[in-house]
C-alpha cells in the first residue's frame, strides 16, 4: 500500500509567520501523498474582540453562535487556509484548500444540545475518501480547514484534532497511514516541565501502564485516546511532536498499536 | 464540443440571503458544466468598517493594502465562499470552492504602480485550465472567488468580472462556452432610466454603431469592452442581464461576434 502522511498544525506555528513558513517549507518537502489539516490559532478571537462579537470558551471550546460561525469561515477557511495554500505553490508543493462543504469533503452534524449549547459546532458523520483520494492521484495535497457543514446547507465548526483523525481513518484503507499531530512540545513528557522526559513509544500496553500511574498530563488524555481510536480503526502510526518532526530527524513520541 | 455556462454574480444577490439562496437553487439546477464565479459585495467595507480599517476607493476599485488584503481574504475565499459552496451542496450540487492559489488556478502578478498604487491587486497571467478541466469532469462545480496569487506566496485581489473572462476564455478551447454575467438591470439598456428599453442582442458591427451614437452608459463600457475581448478568445456568448436569467426564460443582452 502506498504511504500517506496527513499532518496537523495549529496554535504558534499558525500565528508566527516565520514558524509557520519554516514549517510549510519542510511541508512542502515531504515525499508522496499527504494532508495537511490546520486549527485557526488566535487570530479567531483577535478579530472577534475587534468586531465587537464576545469570544464565549467552554473547557477550551469555543462557543460558535452564528456571527462568531461567520467570523471563523472567514479566518479558517479564508484567511488562514488561503496564506497557507499560496506559500504552499510558492514551495512547489500543488496545495488545495478545502473546508467540509467543498466536494463534500466531510459531512457532519450539529452538536445535540446536553448540558452546554455548542452552538454550531458539528460532529463528523461521514469522509468521502473519494474526493481526497482523486485530489491525491492528481498529485494535488489537500489542505484542510476545521469546518465542516450538515449537507443542508450549515457549516460548522469542528475541532482540528477531530478531522485529522477522521481524515486518516477514512484513508486507512487505501493508504499506510501515519497521522502527525505538530504541537509546541517535543511529543508526550513523563514530566510536562521537563522537556527532556521524552517518552519515545507508546503502544496499547504501555498506555495502560502509563494511565494507572497518571503519567499522562490531563491535556494530552483526549489527544492519547483519539490516536488509539485511529489506530484501531485502520491507522498504522500516530506521532505526536515538534512542528520540526515531520521532516527532520528529531525525537517525537510514536504511538502504535503493538 | 460539450457546453460550458461560467455565470458571474455579485452586489445585491450575494448581499441578500433570499435573493442567494432564490439565485443558487437556480444555478443548482443548471444542466451540464458549469463554473460559478462570485464578487464579495458589501460585507468587505462592512467588515473592514468594524475592525476600524480605512476603506480607500479609486474609481469604484478597491486600493488593497495589507490589513484590507487579509480581511477580503477571510470573506472572498472564506466566509462568502464557504456560505455558497454549503448551499449548493444542499441544493445537491457538488460545489467545490477556489481561489487563484488553489491548485494554481489563477496566476496573476501584483499591478504596477502608475499614477496609482492599488495595492495588492493583481492582473491575471495564466488560467491552469487544465484544473478546471479536472474538477469538470468529476462533475465537480468549482466556485471561484476574486482572489489570485503570484506564485510567490502572494495573494492578490483580483476583479472578479475579469476572472470570469479569463477563465472563459481558457476554457472556450475545450467547450462552446456562454459568460453569464448577472446583475440588478435585465441587460443593456437604451436609456439607463427605462427597464424596458433593453438592447437583446448586440455583435460587432451594432456595438460600433451603439458606441458612435452614445447609446452606452458609461458604467457598462467596460463590460462590453471585456465582452468583445472574451469573444475574439474563442468564448460564443456574454450573457449581460438578471440573475434570474440564467435558467428561466426571460429576456437579457445576448453578446455576439456576428
């Protein structure tokens, strides 16, 4: 099976226009087919504290009422995946910036409301594998925003993390798939405030150990669990590590199933 | 040759959410390949008004700094773009959004600055018909926004009436191919005061009649300029009249070489 690479960047690397060209660059020197799926960084709430339009966070998720929906199309799909797309051509690399709604990229449906009111924020129902997979045979590299839409006619938002890794399981079946997910760390610590507590593997039996002895901080919990449901659906390799990872020879964390 | 319709809006129909959605059921149900291109309309001055950026207009043309290049960015490519793209995926058409730097779709270098600087605008260099070709074929729909890009890292803004002739004009090789541009008035009109003193048809040898006699508003000379140019690249009709023209059968301003 041919290799796929699908990456996700987000926070710093998006809002530091050296970072994110350094990073784009190494991108865009990455062999074979690949993805790239990209958060908005803090641009969001930037503008919204501008447009008068209140930035309202829940647990680290933001609230999307419809002009704050409005706002984010506009930074996500537009102003971000759009800088990203033209320095992409410029590095060679033939990108193509997609949200859920373009060819139907990714299908979703909005939030039930429980106890919190997510507003617009949509849980992925459906990938078509098909449309990436005829982007790729054309050499062309999807860049993917974190929006998707309900089919009739809504967009909405969806977190960043959450496509990457529907995005590598819908392609698991074509493709040997490695999902790297690109953050200010050098992948998973022993000891978040130690950087050089690296821990270099994870599998199934090795995260059972490092749960009953609460290594794991609480942030990187969600990020852990979404790779060993990847892996179990099809995914050969999830990384977590340094922007710098994805084509350098640098230490990261490398989950597997075994 | 198959038939190709490329339909250009913008104003008002991108402005008013009824006249939109009223405006893509109908470009939804348009038969055969199709390429839609839109205009921002307000919402940039709107926008740029809020987050406090000086709005600078130069005969009706935008003066794109910096600051105004990133936010018509974020509703060219992204927020207006997207809002179409998920309607017409709900009006079951397979949409599929681009600007310029999106596969390399429309390559454009910044304009020279003359007695004017305009900014970050672009004139075009190179339609890559061969991405339209593509998505065409897989009965793909793609939606183009008034964004191009140097090949350089550059995104320019770019007026979307000439997008829509260049990308007819690449386009009128492989296609019999009919430029709909649709706007307020039901075409070219005698007098610009009576909605019923239409012009419905116009080739070569009436326009220099209708030029000599002043008959011609100002405003629509630039378009009938482009038009004729589109024609002599190989394009078979300008369409100039109602939104509502483009598949319902009432009258409009039919463009022709004889």
């Amino acid at each position: 099976m041919p290799k796929l690479n699908v990456v996700k960047i987000g926070g710093a690397v998006i809002e530091e226009e050296d970072k994110l060209l350094s990073f784009l660059k190494d991108f865009a020197a990455l062999k074979g087919p690949k993805i790239l799926v990209h958060g908005g960084g803090k641009k969001a709430s930037l503008w919204a504290e501008k447009m008068g339009i209140p930035v309202q966070m829940k647990d680290g998720r933001r609230i999307t009422d419809a002009p704050t929906l409005e706002l984010i199309s506009g930074i996500y799909a537009g102003q971000v995946n759009k800088t990203i797309v033209a320095h992409l051509q410029a590095f060679g690399c033939n990108a193509l910036g997609l949200s859920g709604a373009d060819g139907n990229a990714i299908l979703a449906h909005k939030r039930p409301v429980k106890a919190i009111d997510y507003g617009f924020v949509g849980d992925v129902e459906y990938v078509n594998a098909s449309l990436y997979q005829q982007l790729l045979d054309q050499a062309i590299v999807p860049v993917c925003c974190a929006l998707t839409h309900d089919g009739k006619g809504q967009l909405l938002n969806t977190n960043a993390d959450t496509i990457t890794a529907e995005i590598g399981k819908a392609l698991a079946k074509s493709f040997e798939t490695k999902i790297s997910y690109c953050f200010e760390l050098p992948g998973v610590l022993k000891d978040i405030h130690q950087k050089d507590s690296l821990i270099e593997k994870i599998n199934e039996a090795s995260y059972t150990e490092l749960l009953l002895n609460n290594t794991i901080s609480a942030g990187m919990l969600p990020k852990l669990h979404n790779a060993f449901e990847a892996l179990h659906a099809g995914v050969d390799e999830v990384a977590i590590g340094a922007t710098k990872m994805i084509n350098n020879p640098i230490p990261y964390t490398s989950i597997t199933l075994k």
